[in-house]
C-alpha cells in the first residue's frame, strides 16, 4: 500500500509539473476538431428520451481516453443557457472539479468570439493544467474548444462541443455536449476516473443547476401581466401594450 501510495503522488508530481505556458505543446493536435454548427441528428428512440426529460449520454474509452456525448433539455432560454456555458471565469464555482479558470486572451472575428483560458484541476493537492481556445459564435448557436497548442498542457489532447436550441417557443433549450480527452502517457485508475469525470462525465449536469440558479435571481416567476397577451420567460418575456383606455361617457 505504501509503494503504491508513493507510486500514485510521484506520477501526479510529474503530471502537474508538465505545464508550461512558455513552451508550445508537443504536437498541433490529434483529434478532429468540433465544426460550429448543428449536432449531430438523434435516433427517434433518443429524441423520445429526451423528450420525456431524461438526459442521452454515451461515453465511449478509447486508447489513452474517451469520448463523450450528452443531449438533454434545461428549463431555461437560450440565452442564459449561454450565459453559464460563457461565464469561464465562474467555473470554479460552478463546475466540480474545477479549481481555477485564467483568460488570457482572446477576440471577436467574423462574428466569433475566442477566449484562450487556462484551467486547473485538483485532486489530492496535485494540480492538473491546460489551455483552451474557445469559441461561440451566436449565429450557429454553437461553441467549439479545443486545446491552445501554443502553450504546452498537462493533458495530450483534447476537443468539445457545445450546441443549445430553444424550444417550447424559446422558454427552455436543448443542450448538446460532446467531447473527447487524451492523456498523456499512463496514469492511476484514480486519476483517469477523476479526469474523465470532471471533463466528460459531470460536464454537464452544471448546466441546469445554474440555469435555474440565475433564473431565480433575475426573477423566475413571469412578471404580471395585468391581462395583456405575453410570451416568453422572464427576462425575456414580452407583453403587448395595455389597451387604451375607455373613452369618457357622453357629457
């Protein structure tokens, strides 16, 4: 148990100290990068799970790995839907698993926006650090990440998907999530379960919990209507003008 305990921190030592932002990543990438547009299709009996609520995910191991995929709806707008999924400095908070997220960089193009961030995972005092360019560009409703391979990661590859569609007329949204994540080299079972699971397995199940979370704070319940004809959630609720008044009885 002893050997295997000094085993278990001298490869987290060497793992987190692999991280250097003033060094370039060994390679330029070896998985396929996400497209910015629509998701994949579902099968009919996986649009019917999620129809009825449930979350589709398949997560696949590969050599050094593994792939994931998960559909499900949030009771929330799209907007706030990306409004968390863009909110990278407050991951920390919202992501478990998550110890720190650092911008340090970024822009608009072509209606795109980039932000490089590095992102820093713990577990049993060890940290874990890699550098993402992601991008979000509203018109696909879509965001695609993959690593920054200008500055050398801890990790050896990895890529993901995010794509939101309304539905309900615009009072809720359909997430899809999908990534894929390489390791360098070999690493304990707990190390790769724990890796795995912050940035495959419980990437998502953040998401409606702070959806839900900024709705209440920004008002869930819809603000009166006083009988005027409204759409919508709140803050995006909106309510035709009241009708004019009556006009005065004949003198």
């Amino acid at each position: 148990m002893r050997v295997a305990s000094v085993l278990l921190l001298a490869v987290l030592a060497s793992f987190s100290a692999a991280d250097d932002p003033s060094k370039p990543h060994d390679h330029q990438g070896k998985l396929d990068k996400f497209k910015l547009g629509p998701p994949p299709a579902l099968s009919s009996s996986e649009r019917a799970a999620v129809d009825a609520g449930k979350t589709v995910s398949k997560t696949v191991p590969v050599e050094g790995g593994a792939r994931a995929l998960a559909v499900f709806d949030v009771a929330a707008p799209p907007a706030v839907v990306w409004a968390c999924i863009n909110d990278l400095p407050a991951y920390p908070r919202m992501v478990p698993g998550v110890h720190a997220t650092k911008v340090y960089g970024g822009g608009t193009r072509g209606g795109v926006k980039t932000t490089l961030v590095t992102w820093t995972l713990k577990l049993l005092g060890y940290s874990v650090t890699y550098h993402l360019e992601f991008q979000h560009s509203p018109s696909a409703s879509a965001a695609a990440f993959a690593l920054d391979y200008s500055r050398n990661s801890d990790i050896d590859d990895t890529v993901g998907y995010w794509h939101v569609a309304p539905r309900n007329g615009g009072s809720s949204s359909r997430v899809t999530y999908s990534a894929a994540l390489l390791l360098k080299g070999w690493f304990p079972k707990p190390v790769v379960d724990f890796l795995l699971s912050t940035t495959l397995g419980r990437a998502t199940q953040w998401v409606a919990t702070e959806a839900a979370t900024r709705l209440r704070k920004e008002g869930t319940s819809a603000a009166p209507s006083h009988g005027r004809r409204c759409t919508g959630v709140w803050p995006f609720r909106r309510c035709a003008p009241p009708p004019a008044p009556p006009p005065p009885p004949p003198p």
